[in-house]
C-alpha cells in the first residue's frame, strides 16, 4: 500500500481521517520496521532474523513484507477496489479491532451496531472501554427509519451485511443513503459473507465515500477460516491512519501463500463452485427445517437462522446426533439456531436427523 504523505491527500480527505483519528496517532511516528526501511544488497543482516531457513517453504526465516504486495494486488483484482485502498490482515476480526483502536479514544467515544448481529463489534469496543450504543434492527431486520438521530455522537457505525446470525440483507440503496447521511462517521459494512450474494455489496462505493469501509474475508466463501486473512477497504487517508496502529507484520508468509493461490483463477472458480453447492444444499436444508414447523428467515449467507417452539428438544435431538449447530444467548434469539451450510453428505445426514 502506498503510505500517502499528508501534503498528497486532497483536503476533504485529509479532514475526515485526521478529524477522527485519536489525536495521538497525528504525532505518531509509525514504528518501522527493518522489512519497511529495505535496503539494497546480498546480505541481509538488519533484522536479527535466522540465516538459516529450516523449512520446506521458502524465505519462511526472514519477515515477511507488512503488506504482501502480491496479496494486495491479488484483491484488488477480485474485488475491483485499487491496492491503496486496501489493507490486508488477519481476519476481519483485526479490521475491526484496528477501526476501534485507531479512531475510537477510550473513556470518551462510542460505536454503534444494529443488532441482533455479529458480537465482536461490541465486545471489541468494550476490551478498549469504547462505548457501544447497541441499537435494534427493524422487525424486518432492516435499518431503523430514524438512523442518523439513533447513532447519537457514535464514531463508528457497524453495518453486517448479510447480517450475522440473521442471514438478512440490506439493500445497496438503504446502505448509501445512510452512509451519505453521515459524512462525518465512519460507516463499516462487513462483508464477511458476500460472496454469497455479491450484488449486494458496496465496495464499488468507496472511490465515492470518504466515509465508507467495507470488511472482507477469506474466512467463509475461501474457505480458509484457518489461515487468518481478511481486508479492510477504504480511502487512502483511512488506510494511512490504520497503518499507523497495525502490527508491523500482521500477514504471515504462508498465509499469504494460501490467500493468493485462493484470490487465483483457479482459486476463485473453486469458491464460486462451492458456493452454489452450499447453497443448494442450504436450500434443501431450509426446506426441511420449514417442514418441521420452523421460521425460518431469508438466508443470503451460508448459514440459516431457525427459530423453533421448542428449541430445547431439537438441540437435544441435534447432540445426540452429534450435530453441533449455534444456539444463542440473547433474548431475542433464545428460540433460534443457526445451521452453517455444509457438503452434500452431511446434509443429508442433517435432514435425515430433523426429518424424525
Ligand atoms: N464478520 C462477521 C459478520 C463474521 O460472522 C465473522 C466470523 N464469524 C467475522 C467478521 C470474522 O471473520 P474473520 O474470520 O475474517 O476474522
């Protein structure tokens, strides 16, 4: 990623990463890193790295770059986002993370999420004592109409888009329009599960919003929950002021590896083939749980959320299978679980399972 000086960021731009940030990251010379300096030469001895590389893959003794550069741009290309837009670590989970603790002063400013949603937005704000203003989505799992006066002086506004553990979506337009309506928060969708209803995404929104960060990750749709690789996405300013709080080598070597042969040709034909496959059989599974009298809300992620009279018996039912589906302890889920899609043969089991 190309570390922008203050004196190239048009003036807008600047504005809003500066007039959000900490105060205390303006000042921060950013720690730099023996990797980031670089050097020409044959021997590199500037690190305090092992010469000795005892490792099937290679240059696996030496640190790997802050920002693969063969990452980056392989996100770029699938995404369509421009490499100075993107910032690549471990997981979506880090992004999140690395919002609060870069924008957000602890003891004074707050985010908000619309829930029920994914937990870590709050418990994240919370280990930085930040704030959680946690507001409800609609009935219909929808934006609230009067958004702008409920997000109070909230920083960071999380948007999950397909909603974790709903499987609701938000339209492209309901998203804008709130992201238009508050040029001087950050809003943050994540897209952790896009892949799974790509025309939904906003991405293509950042070029037009200073405001806007997008999440991503190779977790679900790629298939590589175990690597640790995610994205964050947004304008150069904000991508600068994060760098300043990441880690110095926050990708390693293998990971990235592993996250460029999965952004490959290959790799990307692959995750869209199981895609359909989950959801085919997400579809038959849904049938089954509405065959059993379940309510069952619009999935558009891998995974559909259930809600039983009797949520105790089917839980029961499900361990005794040996089935370990989500349970919930938030009130307004109390009678939900939530089923990830899965292969063909443990779905057939899962039907068999709920069919008696
Ligand atoms: N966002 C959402 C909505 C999620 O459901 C998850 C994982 N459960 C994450 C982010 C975290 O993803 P990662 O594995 O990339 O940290």
């Amino acid at each position: 990623m190309t570390m922008d000086t203050p004196a190239q960021l048009n003036s807008a731009q600047l504005n809003l990463a500066r007039r959000l940030a900490r105060p205390e990251l303006l000042e921060l010379q950013p720690y730099e890193s023996a990797r980031r300096i670089g050097g020409r030469g044959d021997i590199w001895i500037n690190a305090n790295e092992s010469p000795f590389n005892n490792s099937r893959l290679d240059r696996v003794n030496r640190y790997p770059e802050c920002q693969p550069p063969e990452l980056i741009s392989a996100y770029s290309q699938y995404s369509g986002v421009c490499a100075d837009n993107i910032i690549a670590g471990r997981g979506a989970d880090e992004a999140i993370e690395l919002l609060i603790r870069t924008f957000c002063v602890p003891g004074v400013d707050s985010i908000a999420c619309f829930g029920p949603t994914y937990g870590m937005y709050a418990i994240s704000a919370r280990t930085f004592n930040v704030g959680v203003n946690a507001l409800s989505l609609t009935t219909s799992y929808q934006l609230p109409e009067d958004i702008m006066a409920q997000v109070g002086s909230a920083k960071l506004v999380f948007i999950c888009n397909p909603n974790n553990p709903t499987g609701t979506v938000i339209d492209r337009g309901s998203i804008e329009a709130v992201v238009a309506g508050l040029p001087d928060r950050l809003v943050i969708v994540d897209e952790a599960y896009i892949e799974f209803c790509p025309d939904y995404s906003v991405a293509e929104l950042i070029e037009k919003y200073d405001n806007l960060v997008v999440l991503r990750t190779l977790s679900k749709a790629f298939a590589l929950a175990g690597a640790r690789c995610g994205f964050l996405l947004a304008k150069a300013p904000t991508c600068e002021m994060v760098m300043r709080v990441i880690a110095p080598y926050p990708v390693p070597l293998p990971v990235s590896e592993l996250a460029c042969a999965a952004l490959s040709e290959n790799g990307i034909a692959l995750m869209r083939e199981q895609v359909a496959e989950l959801k085919v059989n997400g579809e038959r599974l849904t049938d089954t749980l509405r065959s059993c009298g379940a309510k069952v809300l619009s999935a558009n992620g891998n995974f559909v959320l259930a809600e039983f009279d009797e949520p105790k018996a089917v839980t029961a039912r499900l361990t005794q299978a040996g089935i370990v589906a989500r349970t919930y302890s938030d009130p307004r889920l109390s009678n939900c679980i939530r089923f990830s899609f899965s292969n063909k043969e443990e779905t057939d089991y899962l039907i068999e399972q709920l069919s008696q």
